[in-house]
C-alpha cells in the first residue's frame, strides 16, 4: 500500500512537469513582459493585413535584400540588430515581423529584438517560405 501511494504521488509530480513544460514550450520566449512567437508565414501574412501599424523586418544581409524581399520590409542584418534595432525601430511596443531565408537568422534576430525590450515580436522563418509577392 505504500508503494502504491509512493507510485501515485511520484506520477502526479510527472504530469505537473509535463504540463509545465507543454505551457513553456509553445514556441515563444519571454523576458519581462516581451515575448517572440515563432508562426508561419500565412499567419504572418494575415496578422500584418489586419494591422495599421507593424515593422517587417528582414535579417538577412544587405546584398541578399537587395536580391529580393518582401514588399514594406526593412533590412537590418542580425548580427547587427543589438547596435541598429533601437535607433531605427524606436517605437518598443510596435508588432515586429522577422524573417531571413530559411529561418535560422530571424530566431537569432527575434531573440536579440526581445532581449533590448521589444513586446510583441513574430518570427515566421524564411522567405523561402513565402508564398505571397516578393520585391526585387
């Protein structure tokens, strides 16, 4: 009977950890109130149509912004948004679309956006992804 009681605790502690880490790994960062949220490049799409005001951020070089973009975006490389971000994206609280090519620099520019205090950033990959126009 002990062991029984033993077994039912022990299982409760490991569903509360599983529902802990469900509730912390639904694909967003946080830090102070600010949270990047990874979704894809047809939610990007219809959440920036629904809005007045927003930042389309490309993280690739200036070279391969130059090759093609998205319609609106800015280019800031990032490596370099911890020294440009504020200065050219000074509205903190402004939703902030990341994209690169594949996926992998918008992560590391949308970390870098949460880490200087920006509050609602989305990160949808690559533009290799994007279904819809592309600038040249």
């Amino acid at each position: 009977m002990y062991i029984k009681m033993i077994k039912r605790r022990l299982l409760s502690v490991i569903a509360a950890l599983v529902f802990l880490l469900a509730l912390s790994g639904c694909g967003a960062a946080e830090k102070e109130g600010s949270v990047y949220m990874n979704i894809n490049a047809e939610k990007a799409k219809e959440m920036m149509d629904g809005l007045e005001k927003f930042v389309l951020l490309d993280a690739r070089s200036e070279e391969e912004f130059l090759e093609g973009h998205i319609p609106g975006a800015m280019v800031i490389p990032h490596d370099e948004i911890e020294e440009r971000a504020e200065a050219e994206i000074p509205e903190k609280d402004v939703p902030v679309f990341v994209y690169c090519r594949s996926g992998n620099r918008s992560k590391t520019a949308s970390k870098a956006l949460v880490d200087l205090g920006y509050s609602e950033v989305y990160e949808f990959g690559g533009i290799i992804d994007w279904p819809y126009e592309i600038e040249q």
